[in-house]
C-alpha cells in the first residue's frame, strides 16, 4: 500500500516525542499493526531503514506487533481470533452476524530513547 | 529509557483526507467516492443519476482518468459543474489530487458531490480521499466471484450499485451470491439492482441517495 509514506509519519512522530522527552537518539520504536490494515510489515521496515539515514533515529530498529483479526459473534456470542486478513462468518459457528473490532490497528506503541 | 507514545499513524494520504473532509463539512457537501473496475459504467450511472435527480440535488462530479477528457464532457452535457483530473498513470485518486482541485468547485452552491475514481477494484479502496461515502459499481458482467476476491473494497464500501442487470440471462451469474458475499464482507452494505441502459432500478437507488444526502 502506502509504507514509504507510513515509515516517514512513523518517524517524524517518533523524533517528536522523543525531543519532548528531552532525549536525542532513538534506540527502537515498538508498532502495533493489525493484519487487515492494508499495511505490509517488510515493506514498511525496507522504507523505514531507507528514510531513516542521517535522523535522530538512524541507529533505531522497528519492533512490530501483529494483531490478528479478532471480534464477536452476535450468533454465539463467542469472541474470535483468526489468521486471516477479512472474516466473512463467524469462525465458531458460521454465523453471519459478528463484529470486527480487532486487526486494522496501526500505531506507534512506545519507543527506547538515550 | 523507555518513551510510551501510543498514537495512530496518520499517514500523509490520511491527513490531507481530513483537510478536505473539513473543507466539504464547511460547505455542507456530501461527497461520495465512487469505485469500480474499468467499463463497469461508473459515467453511465452518473448520467442516469443526474437526470433523475433532475435539480432535487445540486450535483457536481470530479472525474478521475488515468488520461483523456471523455468523462468530463459526458457529464458536462448535462449542465453540471465538472472537474477532470488526469493522474498520468496513477491508479487511484488521492487525497492530495483532489485537495488541489477543490478551489476550481463553487462548494457553497452544491449539496453532493461525486468522485468518479479511477477504474480499479484493488487501489481506490486504500486511499481516503476526504469522502462521507464509498460506494462502489459492479457490473453483474464481471462475475459474481468478485466481493470474495477483492474483499477491501467491498468491505469499504457503504453501498454497491449492480449494473446491467438487463444482461442477466445471457450470464451464469448469481446474483444472490453477490449479495451474500457482499453482505458478509460489510453487513450494512446497501444493495441496488440497477440497469443504466433500461433505466430499471434507478429511482430507487435515488430516493434513497436523496434521503442520505439531505
């Protein structure tokens, strides 16, 4: 999708909040990236490590949680976590009815600063 | 030492999508981002659209083409405010590209705008352009396997027109597979049965716009 442009929000966010901390290097930077936000992860390490040259972050390396897919089935009532990216029943008992509210995260955790 | 931070990366695209979205609030325009694969009759449905809303909505259209102005006459024909971009290859629109056309529209003296997106069911999806909707266009030609093979866009999508419903019996397509593959990707989607040639189904679809927008 849109990495090159994710890693540079990524990190002029990051170099923020560690200026507001008082710091000047950035040591890791810890994402949360659900499966179904569209976003590939060695994509956006590529082009963070390409941008990330000459910034207070140039010795920084990305930590990146994946969040599966996951939600309730008003069916069942079961909550769900799948492997996959799109859910099209519910994965207990099929039902049709359910409620993604897990898998499009995409955010800065938090970070090592020195 | 550790720093928490936790906030959302908006990328470029995403910001510059809530400017415009600000911008259409302060005119009180509904602005509805409309996709779908080349051919499936996107301008076609305009045309039907504009016609039948027939100055219930003031209406204005900004055309997305990879190149050429053929869409933008058509609906120029009609007498409504037009803007075509041409994104040189590009295979969606962004926000961007629609941020810079905005100062051509008279905003303040229309209720709806629609943005034709480039011919393309995979990329559009990914790109917020600033809209109140996405909807999208399928025509019943290109088979009823699609919601499942191109999952995002129809789980975007707030409605989904299908087009050439008049074609019907030539094909081996179902229709209700459509509608259950659809329904389950995003299970508000709003469905119409439209043919843009008969002009079948188009009032419905219509009111219902009218009823949305006002």
């Amino acid at each position: 999708m849109h990495e090159a442009s994710i890693a540079q929000s990524v990190l002029d966010i990051a170099g923020e909040n560690c200026k507001k901390a008082g710091y000047s290097r950035i040591d890791s930077i810890r994402l949360r990236i659900g499966r179904a936000s569209g976003v590939m992860t060695e994509a956006l390490l590529f082009a963070f490590d390409a941008i990330k040259i000459d910034t207070i972050a140039a010795g920084a390396t990305v930590i990146i949680d994946e969040i599966p897919v996951g939600g309730i089935c008003g069916n069942c009532g079961k909550d769900f976590i799948t492997k996959e990216a799109y859910v099209l029943c519910c994965p207990e008992c099929g039902g049709l009815s359910f409620k993604v509210n897990a898998g499009r995260e995409l955010e800065i955790l938090d970070m090592e600063v020195s | 030492m550790k720093v928490k931070v936790v906030t959302r990366i908006l990328e470029a695209n995403e910001r510059i999508a809530a400017d415009n979205r600000r911008i259409f609030d302060d005119s009180g325009v509904y602005v509805i981002n409309l996709m779908s694969a080349p051919g499936a009759g996107k301008t076609s449905l305009l045309e039907r659209t504009i016609k039948e809303l027939n100055k219930k909505l003031k209406v204005a259209v900004i055309e997305g083409d990879i190149a050429g102005t053929q869409d933008a006459e058509r609906i120029g024909n009609l007498g409504v405010p037009v803007i075509q971009i041409n994104t040189g290859g590009a295979c969606h629109l962004d926000a961007n590209m629609i941020n810079e056309v905005l100062g051509e529209l008279p905003l303040k003296e229309i209720e709806l705008l629609f943005i034709e997106n480039v011919g393309n069911l995979v990329c559009p999806a990914e790109f917020n352009v600033g809209e109140d909707m996405k909807m999208m266009l399928l025509s019943i030609t290109e088979g009823d396997d699609k919601p499942l093979k191109y999952p995002l866009m129809f789980q975007e999508s707030s409605a989904l027109i299908l087009n050439k419903i008049d074609l019907l019996q030539y094909t081996n397509v179902s229709i209700d597979k459509i509608k259950k593959d659809a329904m389950s990707l995003s299970p508000s989607i709003k469905i119409f049965e439209i043919s843009c040639k008969t002009g079948e189904g188009i009032s419905e679809w219509t009111d219902w716009l009218v009823k949305k927008v006002k």
